[in-house]
C-alpha cells in the first residue's frame, strides 16, 4: 500500500511538471509567432531581422521571469 501511494505521488508530480513545461512552450510559441509577425508587417529581412526576434524573444523572456 506504502508503494502504492508513493507511485501516485511521483506520477501526481510528474504531471504536474508535464504541464508546467507544456505552458512554458506555448508561451514560447505564441511569442515567437508574434514577433515573427511583427518582422513581417516591418518587412524586416537579413541581420535586422535576425536582431530583431533575438530583442523580441529576450524581452519576453525576461516579462516571464519577472511574473
């Protein structure tokens, strides 16, 4: 029974921790598309791009880490 019940607590955690890093990949997949989005409607192309998305993701990296 002892068994038993440390089973369901790991596996309560592992879920746990599951959808905790599905979140943060679709936090990440949803910034990504908005910059993405925004490199478009500026017409951004080539290292102006590229500092770009390295701006937008750094910054909402940080905006996550600060919530």
């Amino acid at each position: 029974m002892k068994i038993q019940v440390a089973l369901l607590a790991a596996m309560l955690a592992l879920t746990g921790q599951v959808a905790a890093e599905e979140q943060a990949e679709s936090k990440n997949a949803e910034q990504l598309a908005a910059c993405t989005q925004m490199v478009e409607d500026n017409g951004l192309q080539g290292e102006e791009m590229q500092n770009f998305m390295s701006e937008c993701m750094e910054s909402a990296a940080k905006k996550d880490g600060d919530a």
